[in-house]
C-alpha cells in the first residue's frame, strides 16, 4: 500500500500535518482513540493554545528554532480555525484559552479537517520496523492481526516524548531519529512536581497559596500547591523545566504583599494576639501552624520589634528548598529535549540529511511552559511539515 505521507502518531502534532499535507495520507497510532493527551488536558477542557505564545515560552539546545514555525501558524490562526468550527471558548490566567465545553471538541475538529482533506487514520496499529528507499521509506505495521507493508515517500514523526508512559508514551521516535543518524539531546521528565523523600508536607496535602518560585535560573509568579508526596502546582511544574538534581528551590510565600507593614500596623492598633493568629489572616492557617516551629513564631504580635518583624518576614519570602527528585515521566506533562534540533530545517521540520523525514511536536527539542504552549508548538509544527509536505 503506498501512500504520499504516513504520519506515525495520531496526536495534536500529527493530525494537525495531516490536515495540511495534501496528498494521499495517512496517519498510524497504536492506541485505541486519537488525541489521547488532547483528551485529558486542562481537566477535560483542553488548554488549546496560549494568547501569549512566543519564543520566549520555549525551551531548546537552539532558541531559535521554534520561532519560524511559531510565527508562520500563530495562536490567532489556531484560534481562527476554532471557532471555524464553532468551539466556544474563555480565557483563564495568563492568557490560557479553554473550551467551553469539551476537549473531545478539538478532537472531532482535526478529525473533521482530515476528512475534509481526505487523511485516513489508522489506530490500534503497532509499528514493527522502518528502512529508507530509493524512492522514500518502507513500513512494516500490524493491524487487526494482519501484517502490513506500506510505503511512502513522506515520513512524519508525530510520536511524543516519554511523558505519562500509561498512555502509551515510548520513545519511539528518538529510536527512529537514531536509527538515520539524527541526535537526540538528553531528555527529562518537564512540568512535573517535585518529591521529598522526608514526607515532610503530608500534613499541608491541599494547601495552596500563590507564591513566587525561584532558582538561580529563573522565576514564577503562580499557584503552589503542597501534596503528600512533596510540591505541585502551576508554579512548580513550570521550575520544574529548569530544575536539576540536588538544586535548591527558592519560596516566596508573600510575593506583593507587603506583609511587614500590614503587620505593623496591626501592631500599632493593638496587636494582643499571638503572632500566628495575625499572620494567619494573610497566609493559609495549617501553613501557619507548620511553619511556627521553623522561623521561630512565639509570642503576641505586640511583642515582636521591628527587627524581629523584618526577620520574619525575609525568611517568609526566602525559604530554600532541595526536593529529592520530581514524579518523572509517570506525571510528566511533557519531555524535556528530544531529537536534536541541529539535524532539522526550522522552516520545513525536514531533516537535514535525510529527505522526506520530518519531525513535528513533543519528539522535537522544542519544550512550552505551563499553559497552552505545547499544543501550540504542535499546531505550529504540525502546519510548518504539512506545509512543505505539500509544497513539494
């Protein structure tokens, strides 16, 4: 069976370049449904893009790779084709864009234009073995119990990372890369919480407070949240990217508030009650009570001189923390790395050395933060390898 282009993986990247490529194509995933990450993203509600979307979002080897596909199919064009489809939509926080209704909505849209373009797909279809030909590329797939060749001239890539590996993520498209001679740049679990080997915050499970999280890195104004197993939350998962072994994390837990002065003048009207009392009308009061016996919290507020307030409030803003580790992939939103970007044409997503191959989303070095930034660098590549696919 021969086709112009296959596509191996059946997810937002993958049937995104079906939708663009012309031709004869087809797209090939092992699991049972497409768009199983599309599917569970943003609680069921898929964060499909981000209003901010931009090169500064993006962490590669190469920061500059990403920026000519982001800038030829922007969030306003991903936007545009939504609501083509009448898929109502809100923003959130920091420029984060949610269906209304369903993430299944996003998925029956792709659907819908691979239809529209004539894309077939084939799923519970599992990939046996993969050779360059004179002419493109030879497949060997198994479906429905039946062995299948197939070939094409096209290849796209479309696999994912290692992320959530109960979904069925592998690193199938890091082998193939190496199999014709592409690098892969080391890979890690990204967006993703940290661990405390100590339990030390199984007593704080389901406290959240906005904070500001640090390393020498970088730094996020966001949500933390705390777990029994160590620190989730949006600030966390976005540190997480920047994060290495054995580093220590920095907590702000009063980012803005200007907590010294509300204290002393909750002292100058008559501060009689204990420190902690008035500290909890400004931080959670199981936070309070954890942190007491750590920064040396006694006595009434009336008592605490304006040295001792300061003190309290540099150690509030500056609490150092060394996690033993993240959740890794078992959680991961998305890898870290990927096949490196060196062996690939940003403007084409070809490989450099091997014509017709292509590669597109997660299985790219190209890493987004927290908020809609993956998909749309799905969106991005997806349209930038159809494009050239069809172009030639």
């Amino acid at each position: 069976m021969n086709y112009d282009t296959i596509i191996l993986g059946a997810g937002a990247a993958g049937m995104m370049c079906a939708t663009h490529c012309g031709g004869r194509a087809l797209v090939i995933d092992h699991a049972k449904a497409p768009g199983k990450k599309i599917r569970i993203s943003g609680g069921g509600r898929c964060n499909f893009t981000n209003l901010h979307a931009g090169p500064g979002n993006f962490l590669s080897q190469n920061p500059h790779f990403s920026k000519s596909a982001l800038a030829r199919y922007t969030q306003w064009d991903f936007i545009d084709l939504v609501e083509r489809h009448h898929i109502d939509w809100h923003e959130k926080t920091l420029g984060q864009l949610f269906c209304d209704g369903s993430s299944k909505q996003i998925i029956q849209m792709l659907l819908d234009e691979m239809a529209r373009v004539g894309a077939e797909l084939w799923v519970q279809t599992t990939f046996h073995s993969l050779r360059k030909t004179e002419s493109g590329f030879s497949l060997e797939v198994e479906r429905e119990g039946n062995r299948i060749s197939l070939t094409c001239r096209n290849l796209v890539l479309a696999t994912g990372g290692k992320s959530i590996p109960k979904m069925g993520a592998t690193g199938l498209a890091y082998d193939i890369a190496r199999q014709f001679g592409l690098k892969v740049t080391e890979t890690r679990a990204a967006l993703v919480p940290f661990t405390f080997s100590d339990g030390r915050f199984k007593d704080l499970s389901g406290v959240s407070l906005p904070v500001r999280l640090s390393n020498q890195r970088t730094s996020f104004d966001e949500a933390l949240l705390f777990t029994h197993r160590g620190l989730s939350g949006p600030s966390v998962l976005q540190l997480s990217s920047y994060w290495r072994e054995g580093e220590v994390i920095r907590v702000n837990l009063i980012p803005g508030l200007g907590l010294f002065e509300l204290l002393r003048d909750q002292r100058q009207a008559g501060g009689r009650k204990a420190l902690t009392t008035e500290l909890a009308r400004h931080l959670p009061s199981r936070l309070v009570d954890y942190l007491k016996h750590h920064f040396q919290m006694q006595g009434n507020l009336a008592d605490q001189s304006d040295a001792a307030l300061t003190d309290l409030v540099a150690a509030l803003s500056d609490w150092h923390l060394t996690p033993a580790g993240t959740e890794g992939y078992r959680t991961a939103e998305v890898t870290l790395g990927g096949i490196d970007t060196q062996g690939l044409s940003s403007k084409t997503m070809e490989a450099r050395e091997v014509p017709g191959l292509y590669v597109i989303g997660e299985a790219v070095d190209v890493t987004g933060w927290l908020g809609g930034y993956n998909f749309q660098w799905a969106w991005s590549s997806g349209h930038a390898a159809g494009s050239a696919i069809a172009g030639r």
